[in-house]
C-alpha cells in the first residue's frame, strides 16, 4: 500500500494533474482501491443552523452580510427543529450531519451553549456530528470534542497567494491555527475548498500542498466548485468544467490516500456521468439535501438512483473512527473562558469585494 507524504511540493502536484486524463484517471483509480472501498459513498446532510448577516467578505458567499443576495437570514435554530432534521438525515441515508453557522468566529456564550447541545443530541442518535462555525480556540475546540464532536469543517478555501484575492477579512494563518487547535483535541479535521474563483492550476496545486503537508493529513477533503451567486463579488465566473473537476479530485485523491475526499458545492451543475468519474477518480462523500447551506444540491431521491444505478452504498457511520463519547455540560472538564482572541484583520482590500459592497448599498 502506497505511504502517506507528507512533503509534497508544488511542482510534483502539478505535474500529477496535469497528466494526460486517462492516466491520471487510472492511477487516482488505483490508489482509491489500495485504501478505501471504491463501492461506499458517505453521505453527509448540510443543516445551515445559523444563517446569513455575516461579517466576512468571502468573495464567492451569498451570506455575508455587505453584499446583496436573495437569501433569507435565519437566527440560531432551536434544539428541537435540528433533532427533527437530524432524524429526517438519518432516515434518508445519511450518517453525518455538519451544523453550518455564519459567524466569523465562535463566541462563548449562549449560543455557543446551545451548539454544544446540539452537538450531544445529534451525537446520540448515533450519526456523526461535524461543525463548521468559523474560527476556533483550543478551549472552545475541547468543549465541543467533550460534546461529542466527531469531525470540525474549517476550509482553506484556496492556496495563500489566491486566498488574499477573495477575502480580506481574515488571515490564512488563522484558518491553519484553527485546524491546529481541533488537532488538540480527538475531534478529526474536514478542510478543503473551492475552484472555479478565479485562480490559477498553480492556486489550485498551492492549496493541496498546504492541505497536504499537514500531519496528519485533514480526515476529510471537501472539493467545491463554486456556486455563482448574483450579488456576491465572484458572480460573473464562468461554471467550473467536468474535466477540471475531475482532475482536482483525482490529484487529492493521489496525494491524499487516506482521506475522504468530498464531491461537495457544485453537484447540480455535473450530470450523473460527471459524478460517476468523481467517484472512479476518488471522490467518497457527497453532500445529500436539496441545499448545501444557501446554494441548490441534488434531490436526496435523485442521489438514491445514482447510487442504486452505480451500486454504490452509503457508509455506516463512524466506520473510520469510533464513536465520540458525549459528556454533559454540568459533568465537562472545560468551561467557558470568555476569551476575546484577536483573530487577524488584514488591512488589503479586494476591488471586486468592494464593488459589490456599493452595489449593495445602492440596491438597499
Ligand atoms: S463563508 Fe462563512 S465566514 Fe465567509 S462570509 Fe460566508 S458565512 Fe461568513
């Protein structure tokens, strides 16, 4: 069985994508089936608890709050509506439901509080719980692995030479010290990003080695191509092709041997042929539900008949990893410390990002 690296460069990535298809195919086949089961797909439901009003400016987001987008904001939704959703997930196949809240990072306090509720309820109707709530402390990072947390999303979006041209609210440092501390703790980690904003293969190959050189590698890699909202700065950019999807899947794939690698944002936009050469390259998590936070994802019935035309199965839960015990909150070791982290504000800024923001001023 091929080794896991942790010392990929820049230039071995890129020539691995850029091999002609075919070969590229096969070899990302291969190192799929010496690692994984080529014919089980874990299914994760996206649940958005938190939506919209945000204070980031991610160039290719409909929830942050300074552009205009047809989104409708919701507060943090009750214990009781997430249960009832979590049921619904688990009943239609899926074994893990990520919690998505838009927030630049987690406050303690109520709210937080009430995350970790979730997180223990969601955890004892055995499925995996995943959380992406912006960045993290370690503190912070304790209490929801003490809850019950089975894996925590926190994306690197694109390589740190691109990242500067899409946000500017936060540093990528940040977003590696936020991985490094649900690292602390056993929660695993689910880092990935996005194609198709604009950026280069050498972006592309840029993020890989910084997703792949981190030891260990993250547990799951999600790979989105992104969604153009109008309103949003990124709006105008053309649809990611197949082939271009395919390659990036294939590459993680190789460079990655033991992750999951995630066919997330952009399903909708890829025929059922398209996603069978994701899941022959490596892909071995979609998203189910016909959202994906604020964007549209294929019907959770259409995903049934392509596994069931593939003979794909979806995956038990908590088959990589054992199941996270759940501590209650007046049993937890760690306690709220009120921390006020100074998270980095970077002081560039990106001319799209702030010509969508008066774009949106003037409509509102
Ligand atoms: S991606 Fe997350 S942090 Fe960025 S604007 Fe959207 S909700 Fe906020």
């Amino acid at each position: 069985m091929s080794a896991t690296r942790h010392n990929w460069t820049k230039e071995e990535i890129l020539e691995i994508y850029n091999k002609p298809f075919m070969e590229l195919l096969y070899e990302a086949a291969t190192v799929h089936r010496l690692h994984h089961d080529p014919n089980v797909v874990q299914v994760s439901t996206l649940l958005s608890i938190k939506t919209g009003g945000c204070s980031e400016d991610c160039g290719y987001c409909p929830q942050a709050a300074r552009y205009h987008t047809n989104i409708e904001g919701n507060d943090l939704m009750s214990l009781q509506q997430v249960k009832a959703q979590a049921l619904r997930a688990k009943e239609s196949g899926s074994s893990r439901v990520c919690m998505g809240a838009a927030w630049r990072n987690v406050k303690d306090g109520e709210e937080f509080d009430q995350v970790l509720e979730m997180v223990r309820s969601i955890n004892k109707l055995d499925m995996e719980v995943c959380c992406t709530l912006g960045m993290l402390t370690e503190n912070q990072a304790k209490r929801l692995a003490e809850a019950g947390l089975y894996a925590y999303n926190h994306n690197l979006d694109s390589s740190e030479e691109y990242y500067k041209e899409v946000i500017s609210t936060r540093g990528y440092q940040d977003r590696l010290d936020t991985i490094d501390n649900v690292r602390k703790t056993n929660v695993t980690v689910c880092s990935g990003g996005i194609i198709g904003m604009g950026e280069k293969t050498e972006d592309r190959a840029g993020m890989l080695v910084a997703l792949s050189t981190l030891n260990p590698q993250p547990e799951s890699v999600p790979i989105n191509a992104l969604v153009a909202v109008e309103g949003t700065p990124l709006e105008d950019q053309e649809p990611v092709s197949i082939w271009d999807m395919v390659r990036m899947v294939a590459t993680t794939r190789i460079v990655m041997p033991e992750t999951q690698v995630r066919l997330s944002a952009g399903r909708t936009q890829m025929t059922r042929e398209g996603q069978a050469m994701c899941f022959f390259a490596g892909a071995n998590s979609i998203f189910a539900g016909d959202k994906l936070l604020t964007t549209p994802n294929p019907d959770v019935n259409e995903d049934m008949k392509m596994f069931e035309l593939l003979g794909l199965n979806p995956q038990k839960p908590f088959t990589k990893k054992v199941q996270p015990q759940t501590i209650e909150a007046n049993d937890s070791q760690y306690q709220a410390l009120g921390e006020k982290p100074k998270w980095t504000r970077p002081d560039h800024t990106i001319e799209r990002n702030e010509l969508a923001k008066e774009k949106a001023k003037a409509i509102k």
